[in-house]
C-alpha cells in the first residue's frame, strides 16, 4: 500500500497525504480496467487521520472488492 516515508531524522512519518494520493489514484485506475479483487498489502506505522479516512472513502467506494493483508504492523490508522 505505497513505501514508508521518512521525516529528517530518520523517522517513519506513516500515512501522510501523499501516500494516500498514491493509494487513491491505483484503487481508481484499477476499478477502470476490472471488476476483478484488489488485493493490498499493508505495512503502516499509523499516521494522518484525514488522509486515512481518504483511503478508507476510496475502499468503500471500490466497484471491485478490496482485500487487504497485513504483514507487519497496522498501527493506529493504518
């Protein structure tokens, strides 16, 4: 579900916007080409609340259906 970012220090940042960007535009480009299970796979330190309810908004209005497995961490709104 997109690659961890770093702050300056070395940090994981988690969810941020422009992981959600990145989210959004696949589940998108993907219901145009199929009906057929998305299938993520997570990774997620938590992070932004409003970029996570922006994914969560995108899943529920997938034509197709989405699984996601974690491996790794799913932490606050991850």
């Amino acid at each position: 579900m997109g690659s961890v970012t770093f702050d300056a220090a070395g940090s994981a940042r988690g969810l941020d916007a422009r992981m959600a960007e990145y989210v959004i535009k696949n589940i998108i480009l993907l219901n145009c080409f199929n009906s057929d299970p998305i299938r993520m796979i997570m990774n997620n330190s938590g992070g932004s609340v409003c970029d996570g309810y922006a994914i969560y908004d995108a899943i529920a209005s997938s034509q197709s259906p989405v699984d996601i497995e974690v491996l790794g961490q799913a932490m606050s709104m991850g």
